[in-house]
C-alpha cells in the first residue's frame, strides 16, 4: 500500500469513529530511512486531531480509542505513529 492511500483509509476510519473537527496525516518515513529496522513496506506517521470527543478522555483512553480503530494498518502498515490531539 502506498502512503496516500494509507492516508485516505486512516481518514475514513477516524472521522467513521470519532467525532473530529480536523485531521491531517504527515508522513514522517523518511526521518527513520536509515535505521536498521526500517521497512520499506510500513510507514512512520504522525496524526494530528483535532476533536472535542478525545480531548474529554485523558490522552491514555483517547490514544488507546485510536490505535483501536487502526488496529489493522497498524499490523500491516504503520511501524511507528504518533498522536497529537488538539
């Protein structure tokens, strides 16, 4: 799978089960190209929500919420992912 189709499967599952005003999706790949354990098949992304619904739960329930919903492009896609909500 690619990065902007990725991308896309993210957004539709987030905003299918979270209440958001805005998401945006960076790639971040390339910052980990060069570590041992990269793989060119699974990516580094950062998310960035905003969403009133996650800011109610404490940054534990909210991130366990989202790597919920993404439980699979986790195991197929992602390596690393870092949440920031807003």
């Amino acid at each position: 799978m690619d990065i902007k189709t990725l991308n896309l499967k993210i957004k539709k599952k987030i905003f299918d089960n979270i209440s958001c005003q805005s998401l945006s999706i960076e790639d971040k790949t390339f910052l980990h190209e060069k570590h041992k354990s990269h793989n060119k098949n699974k990516f580094h992304i950062k998310l960035i929500i905003k969403s009133k619904e996650l800011k109610l739960l404490n940054k534990i329930d909210s991130n366990k919420k989202i790597y919920s919903i993404l439980s699979n492009e986790i195991k197929e896609y992602i390596h690393s992912i870092q949440i920031q909500i807003l």
